[in-house]
C-alpha cells in the first residue's frame, strides 16, 4: 500500500488575514462579546483557511489549524494536564483555558517563553509525578470533522508527546528528581487513545510535531523517542503517522525516526544544513514518505525554486515518496503580500507570505512529479523574480560595503576600563547607587493619538513635534521632580523599539499587513531588511538634544542593538547574518557618534534579544556570540572614555550568554532581576563580571506597586553581590506599558528605597 501525503504545508496562520481572531478575543476577555460569537470568528478562519489551502492545490491540507491561545497549550488540554488551580476554578473549559493562559486574581497563569529560536511564545505545560494524562478534549476530532463536512479531508497537527514533555516544567514542589519525560509512557498511552479515535473518525494522516529534536539532546531522550514511536506505531488502529521536524538538523533523532514504524518524516532543508548530505546514509526510509521542507516557512523570501528542485532530486529514490511541504508551519509569516498595497513594487516582488509560500510548494510538487513543463510558466516567473533581487542596485551599497572591509579589530575596542570609568565620574559627578530607567514612559493615549494623526495626515510634521516635545518636557520634570539621577526622554516618538529604527535606516522596508503572532492575541509587524544597511540621517540626535537642553542632569540617549534589530526583522539570506549585523552596527555607531557629539554624555545600546537569537545547537552558540559581541562593540566603539555606554538585557536565565555579557564591555548593564532575587548577579560574580550593573529592582511585568520596603530589601540582597560603587538601581524594564500613576509611586518608592541604603558619598 502506498501512503502518499503529496504537497502540504505543515501549518498556517491563525489569528486571522486582518487579525479577526485577536479583535475577538480581545472583545471576549473585556466581555464585550460572548463565547459562541468568539467562537463563531474562529471557526470562519479556520475553514476559510482549510478551503483556501485545497483551492490552491494542496494535496494535504493540515487540520487543527484553529487555536484560542497557543498549541502547546491546546495539547495541554486535549490530554488532561490542567493543573488543579484552574481545575478547581469551577469555569468554562473555554474560560479554563484562558485562565491557565492569563491568570486570574486567585491564580497565576503558566509561564510562557520562546517557542525555539522563534519570536512566537508558548505557554509552559507544568507537570507533577500526579498529573493524569488523558484524552480529555474532542476539539482535534471534532474539527476533523467539520472540516471533512466542508469537502476537505485534513490532516490534524499535534504538537508531539516527546516536544511536549521536554518544553514542560516541573510544578512548583514536585520531588527535585522529577522531570516531565519521567511521565512519557502515560503520555503516550494517551496519544494511543486520540489516534485511536482519529482512526474510527476516519483520519487518513495525523501530524506530530517533534522540534525538540533540532536541538541538542540527551541520549535518555533519544531513548525515549525511540520508544514512543514504536508504541504508536506498532498500534493496530490508527491514522498514518507523520512525524514533522522543523527549525535545524534532526542530528541523532534523523536516525531513530527513520527507522521507527511510522509512515513519514518531516524534514526542514532550509534550516536544516546538513540533513540533505545526510538522508542517503540513513536507513529506514525506502518505505517512507520523506516529507521535504523546501520552502521556508520562517522568512518571506520568493523560494529559487531551481535550487529547490535540485535539492529534492538528490532525494527522490531515497525514500518510497518525496513530498513537498514547508521548512516549518508558517504560523511564522504574514498571510499575503497581496494585501501591502504601499511596499515598493520591487521589494514586493521579490517575497512570498504564507499565500504565496502555498503556491511556491504547489508549483514544486509539480515540477518533481509532473515534470518542469508542467509548470515551466511559474518557474520562469520565479526564475525572473529571483535575478531581478540578486542584481537589484538598491541592494547593494558600495560605500557601506567598503566600510564593512576595512574594519579592524581595534573598530571594536574601547579604551581601558579604568581609565573609562575616571574619565566618566569626572564628567558625570554621580551619587553612589545612581538611579535611572530603561528608557521609555509610559505611552499615554495623546501620544499615540499623535502618531495616528501623523500617519493619517490629520496632522503636520511640525504639530506632531511639538506634541512630542510636549510630552518630553513632561518626562523630564517629572524624573527631575522624583529625583532620579540620570534621565531619559522616555521614548514617546517610538511605536516599537526595532519599527523606530527601521523606518529610519536605508536597506528595510515595512509592511501595512504583515502581522505575526507572537502570543496569545498579540501580534508583531517586522520590518523587512532587503539590502544593505546605512543611516541617512541622525534618528534620534535632535529628541536627545531637545531632552537634554530642558535639564543639568545627564540625559541618557537610547538605541536599539544591532542583534536585537535583526532579531525582530525579516533579514535577507543572501550573505552570513553576521555581515548584516555588522552594517547594522556601523548604522548605529554613527548615531552613537553623533549623540556624543551632540552633548549626550550616557548612551545606552539595548540588546533584549541577545539570548533570543542563541542557535539551538550548542556548536553553533560561539560563532553565534562571536559576532553578536562584535557587533555590539562595533556600535558603542569610537568614542571618548567619558562616554558611558549603557545596555539593557531583558532576561535573569542568561545560561549561555553570561560570558558574552562580560564581553560587550558596556559600562553599565541594567538587567531583569526583581523575579528572580537578584540571584543574576551571582552568575555574573561567577564569570568575573565587574562593570556597572543595575539588576532591576521593580517587576514592570505587573501592575503592582512595590513597597519601598521591598525594593530597600532587593537593594540589600543586591549589595550583598556588588560593591556599592558598581550597582545602579533601575526598574527591570521600560516602562511603556504601565500607567503614570503606578509608575510615578513605584518610582517614588524606588528613590526612597535607595536613599535608605545609599552610603554617604
Ligand atoms: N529602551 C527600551 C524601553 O525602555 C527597552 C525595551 C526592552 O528592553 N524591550 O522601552
Ligand atoms: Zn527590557
């Protein structure tokens, strides 16, 4: 029996072409609409979706596309892991699941974190030796169902038993010997119960999705892989199985997968470098479907599809079918680039969304299986598209370029720290225990109004400035009425701390439409970075100029790092990232360059996604770190020792990057830290860490006010760490998202808490 999947993708977007499901969801949760209308948003999405992934010619149309929240958290639920706090809530399975989402008052929700090396975030499953899986929710069935009723035979998606366990957590409290996976042959009994009922329902393929495994792993979990397929796949009654890898190298697990009893394997041949070298020396697959990811499901680049068919032809007679699918579900691109109306037409023409990334793989399959004339149209139309972007002018800059080659190391050195740090109290005359923030205010509603007006045209350039100024003044007298020490302008001229510099930078374009999930309801819109990168102008001199004029005290100029910019942009593929990072740097070494000239004393560089872009594979981290440090300094390199330079990291689990950390050679680090207790400066003692270091004394993750008193007592766990003249006190974070009130009493609180401990200078 042949068990052929054909062309699919293995998986689509969700939160609707113009983000219906989060306006709904929104709605919902402010109880301005009610559980079957909320529904009722969903339920269209998804079978517009199923519907427009047939019409397009997909042969296999991924089911279980539908999700409220995140399909982690879907799985949670589909097999009984629903921890007793909410359990015992006594509500709605819906509103059940919202709250192990977002918490309620008696409650605390689940953590979330990244999903990989995504910018989509996932709800952390919490498991205890207690939890009893099983198949407790029908919804994968169901929309099974409702799918096959509209005409489209889908094949559900499932996040996988053995993903599932590695990205859960212990709960608070269980024995310190417990792990999740300890708990696997009970999960799996309870996927044995759900492929059961997709058998008697008439499922033809499941899809389970193991990325854990492009990550490095344990020989126990490999074990553990091995053994969990085995026992789904030797089950008499069941779907096929098709066990989808994406975002790298499956490594080990390329081998146990293939020679476990189960109908097909995913692999990603974008991400995944080596897999294509490696598929031929593995065995197990002539009797299976190889389902090959060609087409990049985490970037929106038009695929060369000649590089892609030869890629598949060295596997066809590797395996019993070759099939054509995505890198990756792409829950991680934009739905269309058909909705950007306003993006130059030539960038346009060189991107695929998720439409168009369909279409790509349609066309792939053909040509693999009908032959390149049945398609010899669309590859031609590829063909061109793909050299008009590998020759486009706008691409290239050759001044930027001849920056690039005549780097030298010392570009990325600064002078001597001692010297630095001399040079920087004599300029500066700051107390012991300096008090700062991250950099931005809250953003009031007038502010964002502003903006809106800007963009509609309601109001002019110099109106909107004005405002901006307005705002900015107020920022300034209220740090200086709080009496903190050195200030910000709090960033009211920013909608996004990556979109400000990308609309400001040669070498990105952004988009009207193109919104990603990145959790739960909330989208993100990365720029595009298509070419080489260059400043055109100063971005942020004149804000910092205007701020500084209005006060004696130092004003901090703030920018975003290079890493963090590529981290939250589409980058180009077509030269090492590492290369796009240092243009990036050199972009922002120019505007470091111009504050200092311009008077700005106190320059922070903020790199929050320095941890976010770390590979999966450890020996992939140090090339990674390699440049990722030198990138950094490139930008905050080049200036007078009296400079300071500032960086803001947004984590306390720093693991792999503390000694990249040390490495930057900022003279301040503000970090999060009031969740955690201070215990990151531990870690950065360990590694011989000792410049100024602001570990966040106020969690701006929550609308709580600290006490001073809490705050006096995190600043003493803090001195307890670092001497007094390396320590700054500072929130953990911007303070964008919070309201004036709390911020003003929760800063209040700070100055107080600090002048309580501050020794006498
Ligand atoms: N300077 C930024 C702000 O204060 C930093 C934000 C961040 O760390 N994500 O908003
Ligand atoms: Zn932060």
């Amino acid at each position: 029996m042949t068990s052929t999947i054909g062309s699919t993708v293995l998986g689509y977007p969700r939160i609707g072409p113009n983000r219906e499901l989060k306006r709904a969801l929104e709605n919902y949760w402010k109880s301005r609409i009610g559980e079957p209308e909320l529904r009722e948003v969903a339920r269209t999405l998804r079978t517009d979706a199923w519907r427009s992934l047939r019409d397009a010619g997909l042969d296999s149309v991924p089911g279980n596309t539908s999700s409220y929240y995140d399909q982690v958290l879907d799985a949670a639920v589909t097999f009984g892991a629903v921890p007793p706090r909410f359990a015992e809530l006594g509500l709605s399975p819906l509103d059940t699941y919202f709250a192990m989402a977002r918490g309620v008052e008696s409650a605390p929700p689940l953590e979330m974190t990244k999903w990989f090396d995504t910018n989509y975030h996932y709800i952390v499953p919490e498991i205890g030796p207690e939890t009893a899986f099983r198949l407790s929710d029908q919804t994968v069935v169901d929309q099974y169902h409702e799918a096959a009723e509209l005409g489209v035979k889908t094949r559900p998606v499932v996040v996988g038993p053995l993903t599932f366990l590695l990205l859960s957590k212990p709960r608070d409290g269980a024995p310190a010997s417990f792990r999740p996976l300890d708990k696997v042959d009970e999960l799996v009994s309870a996927y044995a119960e759900l492929l059961g009922e997709l058998h008697r329902a008439g499922v033809e393929w499941v899809q389970l999705d193991e990325p854990a495994f492009a990550a490095d792993r344990s020989q126990a979990d490999l074990d553990a892989l091995r053994t969990a397929y085995r026992r789904l796949g030797e089950l008499a009654q069941r779907p096929k199985i098709l066990v989808a890898s994406y975002f790298g190298d499956l490594g080990d697990a390329l081998g146990v997968l293939a020679s476990s009893p189960v109908e097909a394997l995913g692999v990603d041949l974008v991400a995944g470098q080596r897999t294509v070298d490696e598929l031929p020396s593995v065995s197990g697959l002539r009797d299976k479907t190889l389902v090959a990811g060609l087409v990049d499901g985490r970037n929106i680049w038009r695929t060369d599809l000649d590089g892609a068919l030869a890629k598949a032809a060295t596997l066809l007679g590797l395996a019993g079918e070759v099939a054509v699918s995505t890198s990756c579900s792409l829950l991680h691109v934009p739905y269309d680039v058909e909705a950007e109306t306003d993006i130059d037409p030539q960038v346009k023409s060189w991107l695929a969304f998720a439409a168009q990334k369909v279409d790509e793989v349609v066309v792939l399959d053909r040509a693999l299986h009908q032959g390149r004339d049945s398609v010899s149209e669309q590859l031609e139309d590829g063909r061109r598209r793909i050299a008009d972007r590998a020759n486009a002018e706008r691409v290239r800059n050759d001044r930027v370029q001849a920056r690039l080659t005549a780097l030298k190391p010392e570009h990325a050195q600064r002078g001597d720290y001692a010297k630095r740090l001399a040079a920087q109290r004599k300029s500066l005359r700051l107390p012991p225990l300096p008090t700062t923030t991250i950099g931005s205010f809250p953003q009031t509603t007038d502010v964002r109004k502003a903006r809106a007006a800007l963009r509609s045209g309601s109001i002019d350039q110099a109106t909107y400035k004005q405002r901006m100024r307005d705002e900015i003044e107020r920022v300034i007298r209220l740090q200086e009425d709080l009496g903190l020490d050195v200030l910000v302008h709090g960033e009211p001229e920013r909608n996004d701390m990556v979109q400000y510099f990308s609309e400001h930078l040669d070498g990105f374009v952004s988009t009207h439409n193109g919104w990603v999930q990145s959790y739960g309801s909330r989208c993100v819109r990365p720029p595009i970075l298509f070419g080489d990168v260059s400043r055109p102008e100063p971005i942020t001199v004149d804000w910092a100029k205007y701020a500084q004029r209005l006060t004696e005290k130092p004003v901090k100029g703030m920018l975003t790092g290079p890493v963090t910019i590529l981290a939250w942009s589409f980058v180009r593929d077509d030269q090492p990232l590492g290369d796009t990072a240092r243009q990036v740097a050199l972009a922002i070494r120019d505007e470091v360059k111009d504050l200092e000239n311009a008077g700005i004393r106190v320059i922070q560089v903020d790199e929050p996604a320095l941890r976010e872009l770390l590979p999966l594979r450890s020996a992939a981290h140090q090339d990674y770190l390699d440049w990722a440090v030198e990138s950094f300094r490139l930008a905050t390199s080049g200036i007078a020792e009296s400079t300071q330079i500032h960086t803001h990291l947004c984590y306390s689990e720093f693991g792999d990057v503390i000694n990249a950390i040390v490495a930057l050679d900022a003279d301040v680090t503000s970090i999060e830290a009031a969740r955690s207790r201070m215990e990151v400066l531990d870690d950065l003692n360990a590694v011989g860490f000792a410049r100024g270091v602001g570990p966040g004394v106020y969690d701006i993750h929550s609308p709580r006010v600290p006490e001073a008193g809490e705050v006096t007592d995190l600043l003493k766990a803090a001195l307890a760490a670092v001497p007094a003249e390396r320590l700054w006190v500072n929130p953990d974070c911007g303070l964008k998202t919070r309201g004036y009130a709390e911020v003003e009493t929760a800063l209040k609180n700070v100055i107080s808490a600090t002048e309580a401990v501050r020794p006498a200078s």
